[in-house]
C-alpha cells in the first residue's frame, strides 16, 4: 500500500510540476518537431493514466525505465548510487547510537544535576541546527583549519566522518532526549528497586534490567527516522558532495528526469518499507507480551 | 531462574537478540569498511593534479555532450579535426589543414600515423562515421539534438582516401568551421562495440585515457603514453565534481584540490587573501540579456524598447549585483568573442529619456510578463530584483515570474514573457553561434523581430567571401541591434578560477574550457 501510493504520488507531482524533460534535455533551440517526435517515442504525449498503466506494468517486471540524462537504466543509475546513501545513513544512526544513547542514560541517572543540564541542552541545540550550516562549519574547522579531515568526496572511513556526523547529530540530540525519558520512566518501576535490593550492582540495573524495558520505543523512533534520515541525506549529500541518491535525486528533479526522479522515490520507499517492517519483527523479540496474529 | 521462553525447536529471545546484534555489527563494519563504490584518489603533488569542477559530465561521448565542463574534461581523452584557442581561432588538431575547394566543399588532410588508444586507426572512415552519427537519421537515436542542429549546414562527409575527406555543405557558410571543434573523432570498432557504455569510458587520441568515472564523484585519467601529441606534462589528472560552493572553496583552500572553476566574487574576495592561492579573473564569452518579445505590444514599437534600455543603470547593477565584477560595452557580446566592435557605447541612464520614449510608444499601462529563472547565473535573482526596480521607476505595469530552470525552460518556448532575463555563452567564440539562435526567426525563437536589416546581415556575413567582410558585416550587425534593441546586453560575465601558486600551465579561457595536458604541480 506504502509503494503504491509513493509510485502514485510521484507519478502524479511530477508530471503536474512545470517543466518539459525533452525540452530540458534538448534545449529550447530545437526544433519542436524533434520535441514532438521525441515526446511520443517517449510515451509522454499519452494520456496521464495511460501512462500510469504503463508504469505500473514495467514496475512489476523490474523495468523503471531509461534515464533521460544518463541514457542509462534509471535502476542501475539509483543502484550505483544507493550503496553511498545506505553507508552514510547506517554511519549517522551508529553515531547517534554511540552518542545519544549513553548520552540518555547518563542524564537519566544524573537527573536535575549539572550533566543533566548540559546533556539536554545540547541536544536542544542539535535538533535546532541546520544540517546546511552544521556540515560547513565542521569542513571549515576540521578540514580547512585543523586539516584532520577531508573537506568532502567518498571512499575512506576519514571521508565517511564528517557528512555522518552532520546527518547524525540531528538524530544524536533526539535519542538523548528520548532515552532520558524512557529511561526516566523505567528508573522508577518497582522491579528495578527490587533490582536493587537484590545487591545488583547500579549499571547491571540501569542497563540490564531498565535500559532493555525503555528500548521499545527508541526502537520505534529509530524506524520513523529512517525517512527523515534519507530525506536529510540529500542536504548533506550537497554539502559534502556524497556521490549518493541525495545528489541524484535533487539533479533529476531539476532535469525532469521523471524515470530517475521515480526509481529514487520508488527505491527509498522500498528501503523505508522494509527497515519498518523489521523493526515491527523486532518488537516481538523486544517484547515478548507484543504479538501479531 | 527466569525461564527460558525457548520451544523445543525455536529460538529463545536472548538468543535472537544476541545474534541480531552480531549481524548488525558486521553488515555495520563491513559497511564502513566498503570502498568498492567510490574512491576519492590519492593527491600525490607532482604525480597527480586535481581540480574541483562544479559539474559533473553526465556523459562522456561526443554524440550526447553539450556542456561546456564536460567537453573540456572530454577533450583530455577525445580531440577533434580542429582546435580552438582562447580567442577563438581555429587550429590543426587531428586534421593537419583544412582548405576549401569549393563554396560548398571543405577538404581535411588528417595526420598519418595517429592510432585510438584501442589500435583502430584514425583514418577517413573514422571521421565519416563520427559525422554520420549526427547526419544519418537513426545511427545513433540518443543523438544530441542540438548538436545536430549547429551543423545543419552539413550535407555529407566523404571518404577521398584514407587521410582526407571532403564535407560537402547544403550552402555556403562561414559559420560551419566554428562547430568542428565540438566533434571530437569516435573510433567505430570500438563505439558499435562497447555500445552504451562508451558514454563512460570513452576511447580517443588524446593525451590522456580514461582511468575511472564514478558519476556525481570524479573522473580520473592516466597519461597516454603513445600520443601522437606527447605524454601530458603531468601522468594523471583527477576531477573531482562538488557542485556546491562553499564545499569546492573549502576543498581549494585546504590543499585537496589545486584549482576551483567558477569561483563567486565573494569567494574570490576572500580567497585573495591567502597566500597560497591566486585568483584569476577575465571577461568570459557569456553575457547577461534582456530578450524583448518584439511582435506584441507594447514591444513592437522601437521606441518602447529603448525605453527599457534607458531606464536600466547598468554601471549601478555591475556594481550591486555583481560586486563589480562585470564589464559593460555597447555590444551584444563580449569583448572575448570575435568581431567585437570596441567603439560601441551602451545605452546611457536617461530615466526622463527612456519615460519620454515610452511615452511616444503609446504605452497604455498593460501588464508586462518579466520572466527570469533563478538558481541558474551567478547572482541571477539579485539582478532581476535591480530590474524590477529599474521598470518601476519607469512606469512599467510588470508582473514578475520566477521558476526554476526546468518549469522556466518550458514556458519561454510558448512565449509567454514580454520580457526575459537570461544569459547566453558565446562557448565558440564566434557570434554566429548567438545570432543563429537568437535572432533567426524560428517558432523557438524568443525575441520573434522584424527587422530586415538584422536577417540580411547575419546571411551575409556567413557567405561573406574574406575576414575583412565579415568583420564589416558583424560590426553593422552589431550597431543595428544596438539601434533595433531587440535584445538588451546588460553586462558581460566575468569568469573566474582560483588555484595554488604552484600550479604552472594553465590559464582560464573565456569560453570556460580548460586544458590541463601542459599543467603541472610545482613541489
């Protein structure tokens, strides 16, 4: 239901968004017949429903057309370029599990106290910060004045830090704040002071017993943020010139390239679709009362 | 003792949990640790140059290529019959000489002993078949349109022997030679054989051949060791493709990279006060335009549209808009395309003058549609702000309409705008080049005039028989647009780069190709 409606919707804006692909990719000194006779080789002279059902009848057989920029399988074109999105993306949610999540747990314990304060007013900061003007202060401070770090590029864990960084802390803030109030929540309950009782050292409880019972939902967090993460992707693709689906996405909806604007979304969506799907497997092991029948 | 919520037969919690975090550990380190998608290379200083460039080529195949960034990083590996030089004459490249037999006939002598890089032969049918790509209708549907388009004067090319071949025109023109350098040699054998896939890895005779291209990141290229031209200066030459500013400045001025095209002249401002830097800056081939749609009214009359031209103070625009950055002249183009006419003086501010034009045009106070696209030129939207300003202290009743480049492209084509602001590059060098498409009467054209005077000139000088009479016939040209104003020039473009003080052998050109076979790093 999830891709049908992203194929629908795609489908429909960018053919009700201004601007002409054959135009764009011929320029507008040709002549119009040329324009015509490629519009029709094309399909695009076709009724817009006509060319839905032709959409979706090449969808199902894996064929999401040719690229008009690259003159190339639209599909081949995203492939390429959605290995270099996944990386930076998996890269911004490792930071934000290394940095947020502790980070959580620490001003949960510490509540009221200095770190406390500090934790969640950083975290309001991070989620308040651009994710343009965060990338380009990083590159200025790491790689044009301390040199530590590449400006920009792909290819080596030093290339990957910066732009996962940028696309993470946004994320980073969230799940601190986040994990502070689960964590809050749990720290609380009956079974964690018979925990304690019991002699159990404090981290055994805090992390054992109460960081297991708030992982439900920052798990959920987690698997909404998936989207926003390959949305924020493309910003900070931008900046750091990432050579991943951001980049492609944002030049083919300036071409009108409506194949690889299409296999983009249609791919993302599939990403999206399925990384939910097993976080939703997840809970059951998370939580053995969730069921689904 | 918490039970086990194992089955017999199943896996308990614990240990899905435990080997889910196992995966996702490793598909997380192996991940991070893949490279096989893209690699930014080594800087190795005197071995290696790279050089930021805000575009990436898309293609690399003669047959689809029309950006100017991507013809010059192309013609590193492709090279043409003929070469142009930064003032735009032509010179031997892969034809020795040229001369021409007839009206209609050009002949090509090609120099012997010139192999691909794949062995084929550079040869006469090797030119045939690169021309017939474009003339013959089907050969290669994904043809460039508009490359087909500037070579319309071409009729067919003929193989007289293995080292010449004659192109025989449809009718005499001066203009076609300005073209041959945009159509670099293909080797047949191995075109038909890599298919689509010669877009990427293109074969040719240049000084160097393709090392890798990963689209959106770099291309890289490695000496040709058996150039007929020699090994280039430096063995290999890395583009790096950052579209966004900030990221390519800051590649520059942290050593990534040793040069940076399209510099902003904010950036250029600050880049200047690093001493490790140098920033040049020249007039380029590309101008800032108003087109008026002169077949409605209020346009139709002269009059009218010298009443634009003299309510626009364009020494203020250079100023505000451009950080003075730009050139004005009394010319449609600028002064790095040939046949520039110095003597010519723009228009003056004359806001009393250009109201009393108006006035004598009958002007009755209809809505005027300005178009202009943004994110496209340097400024774009700072400059169309200045001019709404300048119609308004006219008296215009202008109603403005900005879209992106796409939406924009699509809408200029149905004439919509009375007014449009948009720039153009002289990328030949030659004016035929703007004239041709701007104003020759065709359903696309934008400014749609009806002046004789501008038609007959522009045939005449492409049939005219010496370079004296042409250049008289493109300066007349050139006072009558100033006199007609059917198109307004409003400055010309300045083209700037930055690179390190150790990079020796190169220099910007107006028509903003670079060449880098002659380059080197200094340590």
């Amino acid at each position: 239901m999830v891709l049908f409606g992203a194929s629908l919707l795609v489908f429909v804006v960018l053919r009700v968004v201004p601007g002409d692909p054959i135009v764009m990719m011929y320029g507008t000194e040709v002549d119009p017949r040329v324009v015509a006779a490629e519009r029709q080789r094309l399909g695009l002279d076709r009724p817009i429903l006509v060319q839905y059902e032709i959409f979706l009848e090449h969808i199902v057989t894996g064929d999401l057309g040719e690229s008009l920029r690259y003159r190339r399988s639209a599909a081949q074109v995203v492939a390429e370029a959605l290995p270099a999105t996944v990386q930076l993306a998996a890269a911004a949610m490792g930071w934000a599990f290394i940095l947020g999540v502790p980070a959580g747990i620490f001003a949960a314990c510490t509540r009221g106290g200095l770190w406390d304060r500090i934790v969640m007013v950083l975290s309001l900061v991070g989620q308040c910060t651009p994710t343009f003007w965060l990338g380009i202060l990083f590159m200025l401070l790491f790689a044009v004045i301390l040199h530590w770090l590449p400006t920009s590029g792909s290819g080596t864990i030093k290339h990957l830090i910066l732009p996962s960084l940028t696309l993470g802390l946004y994320m980073v803030a969230l799940l601190a704040r986040l994990t502070r109030s689960c964590m809050l929540e749990v720290l609380g309950q009956d079974y964690l002071r018979t925990a304690r009782a019991k002699g159990l050292a404090e981290w055994v409880v805090v992390t054992r017993h109460g960081f297991r019972n708030a992982l439900i939902p920052i798990v959920t967090v987690v698997g909404l943020q998936t989207g926003a993460l390959l949305g924020g992707a493309i910003v900070t693709e931008a900046v750091f010139a990432w050579p991943g689906i951001g980049n492609l996405a944002v030049q083919a909806t300036n071409t009108r390239d409506y194949n690889l604007v299409q296999a983009v979304t249609l791919l993302s969506a599939v990403v999206f679709v399925v990384i939910n799907l097993a976080i939703d497997v997840l809970y059951t092991y998370l939580d053995p009362t969730v069921g689904y029948s | 003792m918490a039970k086990s919520n194992a089955s017999k037969n199943g896996i308990s919690r614990r240990q899905f949990l435990k080997t889910s975090v196992g995966v996702i550990s490793a598909a997380g380190v192996g991940t991070l640790s893949t490279a096989g998608f893209a690699q930014s290379p080594p800087s190795s200083a005197a071995r290696e140059l790279i050089v930021a460039i805000n575009a990436d080529p898309d293609t690399l195949d003669t047959r689809t290529i029309v950006k100017t960034q991507a013809m010059a990083m192309h013609n590193h590996v492709c090279q043409a019959l003929l070469m142009r030089d930064p003032k735009g004459q032509l010179h031997p490249w892969l034809a020795e000489s040229w001369r021409k037999t007839a009206p209609t006939e050009i002949v090509f002598k090609l120099r012997s002993g010139i192999k691909f890089t794949n062995g084929e032969p550079l040869d006469a049918d090797a030119v045939k078949f690169t021309y017939d790509n474009f003339l013959v209708k089907g050969m290669f549907p994904s043809v460039s349109r508009q490359k087909q388009d500037w070579i319309r004067a071409l009729d067919r090319v003929e193989v007289v022997d293995k080292s010449t071949v004659r192109f025989v025109l449809k009718y005499p023109s001066n203009a076609f030679m300005i073209y041959v350098p945009f159509y670099s040699i293909l080797p047949p054998g191995a075109t038909k054989e890599m298919g689509d896939k010669f877009a990427l890895a293109p074969v040719g005779t240049g000084p160097y051949k393709m090392g890798e291209y990963v689209p959106n990141s770099h291309l890289t290229l490695v000496a040709n060791p058996d150039a007929w031209s020699g090994a280039p200066k430096t063995p290999r030459l890395t583009f790096r493709f950052i579209p966004e500013d900030a990221t390519r400045m800051a590649a520059l001025q942290s050593g990534e990279v040793c040069m940076v095209n399209n510099v902003t002249p904010d950036f250029a401002t600050q880049l200047s006060r690093m001493s490790t830097l140098q920033v040049k800056e020249i007039s380029a081939a590309r101008s800032m335009y108003i087109y008026i749609l002169c077949n409605k009214p209020p346009f139709n009359k002269r009059e009218a549209r010298l009443a634009v031209s003299h309510a626009i103070n364009r020494q203020a625009l250079v100023r505000d808009a451009m950080g003075g950055h730009a050139k004005i002249g009394g010319s449609p183009w600028s002064p790095a395309v040939r046949y520039y006419d110095p003597s010519l003086q723009p228009d003056s501010y004359d806001l009393p003058k250009a109201k009393q034009l108006l006035a004598a045009a009958g002007y009755d106070g209809s809505v005027i549609k300005f178009g202009f696209p943004t994110g496209m030129w340097l400024n774009d939207k700072i400059v169309a702000e200045f001019l709404l300003s300048s119609y308004k202290d006219l008296g215009l009743n202008v109603n403005a309409e900005t879209l992106d480049f796409a939406a924009y492209y699509s809408n200029e084509q149905k004439h919509l705008y009375n007014l449009q602001m948009q720039s153009y590059g002289i990328l030949p060098l030659h004016p035929d080049f703007w004239v041709g498409a701007i104003l020759i009467n065709t359903d696309n054209s934008l400014v749609m005039h009806d002046d004789q005077k501008i038609f007959n000139l522009i045939a005449e000088a492409d049939k005219a028989p010496d370079e004296r009479s042409i250049q008289k016939d493109y300066f007349e040209l050139q006072r009558e647009i100033l006199d007609y104003a059917p198109v307004l020039n409003l400055y010309y473009f300045p083209y700037i780069v930055a690179q390190s003080t150790k990079l020796r052998g190169y220099e910007p050109r107006p028509d903003e190709h670079f060449f880098f076979w002659d380059a080197t790093l200094a340590s």
